[in-house]
C-alpha cells in the first residue's frame, strides 16, 4: 500500500495495532538499494508490519547540497518494498510533513558536532526533526537504521533515549558490492572511473583494520594508515578521517576502548562515507 498523508499511516496503524500487531519502521530517502532492503527484511523478521518511509528531507540539506538533485524514483522504490514485504510505504511530499511557519527544533548536542556535522551543520538537526516527526507519526515498535550512517545511528539513539521515546532503535550492518563498495543511493552520481576510484574508501579501511588487528593503538597511525591510501588515489580528496570513542564519538589519541573508525572522501565532487567499528 502506498500512501501520501500522514493521516493514512495513522489510521492504518491504529488498526493494526488494535489487532495486537507489531509494527516496525525503515526511514529512507528514497532511491533503494540492496542495503535498504535489507533493513527492511530485517523489519519484516522481527514486525508483524513494516512501514517504510520515502522521504527526501529538506531540512537536513544545507545550502549548495544536493537536494535538488538527489535521485527520486518512487516506482522502482515501492516495488523494491513490497518485495521485501513492506505493508506500507509512506511518500509524503515536503508540505505534509512541515507547516510552513514551523518554529520546533529537535538538536542532540555534543555528538552532531564532529564528523560529518562539523562539515555539515544543519544535517544532524534536519534527521532528528524529521526522525521525530516520523516515530510520532507511526509510533512504531522497532526503527531501524543502516551502520554506515554510524554518527546518525549513534545521535538517533540518543535522541530517543533522552527523549523517553517507547521505540527499539535497531542497527543493521552496511551492505557492500562485490568489490567492497559500501552501497549508497549517491554512488549513481559516479562516473566508471569515479566508480573505480570509489574503492579506495574501503581498501583504506581494510588496511586500518588490518593494522589494529596486528596491534597497532595509535590514533595518530591509524590516521596516517587511511591518509596514504586515499592520497594514492588522484580522483579522491579525504574531507575526514576520524578515530573516535564508539559510544561518545570523542577522538582518541589511543585505542582502548571501542572506536568508530569514519571517513569522508570525495570522489570527483561526490561525497561519499564509510566506517567500521573496532571491537577491543
């Protein structure tokens, strides 16, 4: 079922959860791929129902980013979910989600401040507005998220934390290409040598990781590990390397606990991101 308003998702949800019915949540952007499905078939193994919001969101865009020309195929998005077996897509369009005098903001202080927030003010703010909306709306039991947007997961679950939100928030590991691309909707913004280029983010990161398995604890080296193999690739420019405590998402000089491991990297003028989280 395909639906625009949020009255819809409203009505339709009140009556499944008068039957006794669990209901799960993947927020998207639309443009789905193999990693939205599978959260989604996550969702559906663990929910009696699946919602599935498709929603490009203006207010997490700052100027001169690419809402305008993020990719959008609603079609293609709603097969992909009723084949994954999603029972509801919600597609609102931009006016049914925010009145045009709105004036509420929804900010998780400290850990939108680095990575990619320190790059991107407004976005952090943008996702949790929209999140918030989006868990009102549907009020579902369980939401889920991908693990390659670590610092959004890491927010989100505090958000719903500080916030008494009565809402499971579920991390789904990122889904890769064959050859170790992290699937994302804006890898259709590569040409084929961009495409090919696109694949030092994760061979900088397996060399990392490989080198913190073999013992090595310095951040600093770490760092140096990921600048060299992006450096050797003339169509990327690294916009961030980060070794950051995984809960606090602080930087660390050296590793003790658990850390996310991020990186930014342009390819040509995309901006792509990918990380791993080392368990000590």
């Amino acid at each position: 079922m395909l639906v625009h308003t949020i009255n819809e998702v409203r009505e339709q949800v009140k009556a499944w959860k008068k039957e006794g019915l669990s209901v799960g949540l993947v927020p998207t952007m639309g443009y789905l791929h193999e990693g939205h499905r599978s959260l989604i078939e996550k969702a559906v193994s663990e929910n009696d129902r699946v919602v599935v919001s498709v929603f490009v969101n203006p207010t997490q865009f700052g100027p001169n980013e690419d809402y305008d020309d993020y990719p959008r195929d609603i079609e293609k998005d709603y097969d992909l979910c009723s084949d994954a077996g999603a029972s509801l897509v919600f597609n609102p369009a931009p006016d049914e989600m925010y009145f045009p005098d709105r004036c509420t903001t929804v900010n998780v202080e400290g850990l939108s401040k680095g990575l990619c927030g320190a790059k991107r003010p407004v976005h952090f703010g943008g996702v949790c507005l929209v999140v918030s909306k989006l868990l009102n709306i549907v009020t579902p039991d369980r939401a889920y998220f991908g693990e390659k947007d670590a610092q959004q997961l890491a927010i989100i679950k505090r958000m719903v934390r500080d916030l008494s939100m009565d809402v499971q928030i579920v991390g789904c590991p990122i889904v890769r290409e064959a050859d170790g691309l992290a699937k994302s909707s804006r890898n259709t913004y590569l040409s084929a040598d961009e495409r090919q280029a696109a694949l030092v983010l994760s061979r900088s990161l397996n060399k990392a990781k490989a080198a913190m398995e073999d013992g090595m604890r310095n951040a600093s080296e770490i760092y140096k590990v990921i600048s060299d193999e992006i450096a050797s690739e003339p169509l990327a420019k690294a916009d961030y390397i980060e070794i950051v405590d995984s809960e606090t998402l602080q930087p660390v000089e050296t590793v003790e606990k658990d850390v996310l491991v991020a990186i930014a990297v342009f390819v040509g003028k995309t901006r792509l991101i990918d990380n791993f989280t080392y368990r000590v």
